[in-house]
C-alpha cells in the first residue's frame, strides 16, 4: 500500500461508462462513484469516482491525478473487513 496513490474505504452509490481511454489497458471499464468512508492515502471528501475493471470481467494501478483514478479488482479492490481496514490504517500511519 505504501507504494499506491490513494487508498480508501467506501461504498459504491453509483456505476456509468468509464471515464479514461487508456492505451494498453485490456479490460473493459467502468466508473464507479463512491460514497468514501475513510481515505487512507491520496484524497478528500466524501466522494469520489474511480475506473473499475467491469465486474463481469477480472484485472492495481491507480492514477496520481484525483481526477483520472484507476483501480484493477486484483488484489487492491476488496469487499471490507474491520482487521484489513485496521492493517491499511497503521501502513499508512
């Protein structure tokens, strides 16, 4: 996590088509506007929209501008649990 430019917790309000076209990504996309919770790294507020890969498919890259996000759902997107959230918490201390 210490490497990834934002990190948050949230909960999904509401999907549309996505927002970046990026050359070499494979997947198809997604956005996906979140109600965010707690951000751990690399934003403010509580909203934001991210590029997902669509859930009907697989893929974490992120973006370091706020407004052109990314998240891959291998390994970096996950449903939340509390010992996670904690663990992500100190590593981001």
């Amino acid at each position: 996590m210490a490497e990834r430019a934002f990190a948050f917790t949230g909960t999904v309000r509401s999907t549309g088509p996505s927002r970046t076209n990026r050359p070499g990504v494979e997947l198809p996309l997604v956005s996906a506007t979140f109600e965010v919770e707690h951000w751990f790294r690399g934003g403010e507020g509580t909203a934001t929209t991210v590029d997902i890969a669509d859930p009907s498919a697989s893929g974490a890259s992120d973006g370091a501008d706020p407004d052109d996000l990314l998240a891959w759902s291998c390994g970096f997107t996950r449903s939340y649990d509390a010992a996670t959230a904690a663990q992500w918490q100190a590593a981001m201390g």
